[in-house]
C-alpha cells in the first residue's frame, strides 16, 4: 500500500488519500464531500473533487492508484473515459454510489478497451467544440463544493435547444468560449422559454428548427430587430463580453435564439409526417399559425428560406 498525504487542506482536515492495491478491496473515502452536477462533464467533477484536497486530477487518480494515459487536458476541451473500476475507486472516495455518480456524470461510452477493463484505467482525450461542455451556473455549483468555487462544465440536455438554462439563478451558456455563464435577469424570455419546455421536440425537429433560426440569425432575418435588441440587453448586463476574443453576436448566438428555437421546433412537431402528394406552395395555415406562435404579425418565407424547404420535406 502506498499511501499519498496531500498537503494543504486536505491534509488539515486529516483526510488522507489511500487505496488498497490490487482493486478489490474498498477504498477509504475522502473527507470532503464533492457532488456532482447533473449531466456534469467528467473531467469537471474530478477537477473539482482533486481541487478540493489541493490536487490536481493527475495527483488524484495517482492516489487512486488509476492509471492514465494521454495527457491531462482541463475541461471543456478535454475530458476523461474511466474504466468500471476507476469509476468504484473515484465514487468510493467520494462518498457516492456508483451508479448515482456513473448516472450523475455525462461520461460518453468509454471505448471498449477502457470500458470492460478489469483494471483501473483511464484515458485523457479531447473533445470537438460542437459537443464542448458549456459552463454550469455558479451559485449551484457553489451548493456542491465544499470551501472554494471551481467553475463546473455540464453537458446541456440533448432534447433541448444546445444551452444551459438556470431558472432559479437567472444563469446560462450556449458557448464553451465563454468561460463563465452569462446573467440574464434582463432577458425573462429565456427563463419563460425553459419553464415552458415540459414536452421537448423531437431531436429531428430540433436539428431544422436550430439550422433554421441560425440561418435567420446570421442573414438578419424575420427575427431581427427582436433579436438585435435581446443581444444589447446581454452585453450591457454582461460587459465583459465585448472583451472576449470573439464576437458576442457569435457566442451568444444560441442563447439569443433559444425561445424561438424551441417554439419553432415543437411547432414542426404538429406538421403531419409526409407532405402532400401535391404540396402547397404556399403553406399559409401553418405560417399563420406559426407566426402566432411566434409572437410576429406574419410570416412570408422567401422560396429560399429553409423553413419553406421543411415544409416541402419528408
Ligand atoms: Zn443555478
């Protein structure tokens, strides 16, 4: 047995980080308790719980006896496959079942070397900006941590419009460039708009609802002036976003668009599921009802507008 002291306040609270060798025994668990977030990306848990006992996430899976490969990468452009047993080794020290960690965590289906290894393994690797974790409302993650705020990186539910939305703390992302979440106590839509989202889309009528309103977005269409002034309230309630290294109108994107995202998406979802033999080509019940719903006087897509192309679309 090869026991690891971290000093700091780890070590002041006497926690001492030990493990059993060979991986079948129990592992002592850590005296600080670190919960995880909902759908809280994997690398962003263990980042927090080591940083809890001044480690880093290599210090940590070393006294775990776990072993690594690839090189550590901080969230959200890294993240970490644990093998069952690592995943026993990480949940035993931090005082958490198993399954309710595994369940909690947002870990991807490790590859099969890693996920049916017997061993303790894990591997390092890197994720693509489209799937990036998005940064997790502060006042929640604070809830979970025991002394000192680590930001926290959650993966957004996938049945949803791609962000994360705190009603009760009036937080959200859409953007892993932001390093921080955004305050939109000024924008009561996005709450209303999440309060509201009982029965999600369908995941095909997300993806054209959210090529579509990104399309309108970018072309300064339909939604415009409604969006244009949505983006003037963030930035003025988020100054440090005219900083950043890209352009709010980019990064905010997501967020900006959300409500009617959502509202386009589960209004596709009324569409019967064929179109026509002989397709209107002017479909005006829809539009009309989808303007209303829209909160906008009418709709009258162009030919080219990819709205029309859904209508005419299997
Ligand atoms: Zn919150």
């Amino acid at each position: 047995m090869t026991p690891h002291t971290p000093t700091g306040a780890g070590a002041s609270t006497g926690a001492v980080l030990t493990v059993r060798d060979g991986g079948v025994g129990p592992c002592p668990p850590g005296a600080l308790r670190v919960r995880p977030l909902p759908g809280e990306a994997t690398t962003s848990y263990l980042t927090r719980l080591a940083t809890a006992y001044q480690l880093t996430p290599g210090q940590l899976l070393d006294g775990l006896h776990i072993t690594t490969t690839n090189a550590p990468t901080p969230p959200p452009a890294g993240d970490i496959h644990l093998s069952a047993e690592a995943t026993r080794r990480l949940a035993a020290f931090a005082r958490t079942p198993s399954a309710h960690l595994a369940r909690a965590l947002s870990q991807r289906p490790p590859p099969a070397a890693i996920g049916t290894a017997g061993t303790a393994t894990a591997r390092w690797h890197t994720v693509d900006c489209a799937v990036q974790p998005l940064p997790a409302c502060t006042c929640c993650t604070i809830r979970r941590s025991p002394y000192q705020a680590v930001p926290a990186w959650v993966h957004p539910p996938p049945d949803l419009p791609r962000a994360l939305i705190c009603t009760r703390h009036q937080q959200a992302a859409a953007d892993p460039r932001h390093n921080r979440p955004l305050d939109i106590r000024d924008l009561p839509e996005l709450t209303r708009a999440r309060h509201t989202s009982r029965r999600p889309p369908t995941t095909a009528s997300l993806a054209w609802a959210t090529t579509i309103t990104t399309r309108w977005y970018d072309h300064h269409q339909h939604l415009h002036q409604r969006w244009r002034s949505r983006l003037n309230r963030l930035t003025t309630t988020n100054p440090h976003l005219t900083k950043g290294p890209a352009s709010p109108a980019l990064t905010c994107r997501g967020l900006i668009t959300y409500p009617e995202t959502l509202t386009l998406a589960t209004t596709l979802d009324h569409l019967p599921p064929h179109p026509p033999a002989h397709p209107d080509p002017r479909p005006t019940a829809f539009l009309a009802h989808l303007a209303t719903r829209l909160g906008l006087p009418r709709l009258a897509p162009a030919d080219h507008d990819l709205l029309r192309t859904r209508l005419t679309t299997h």
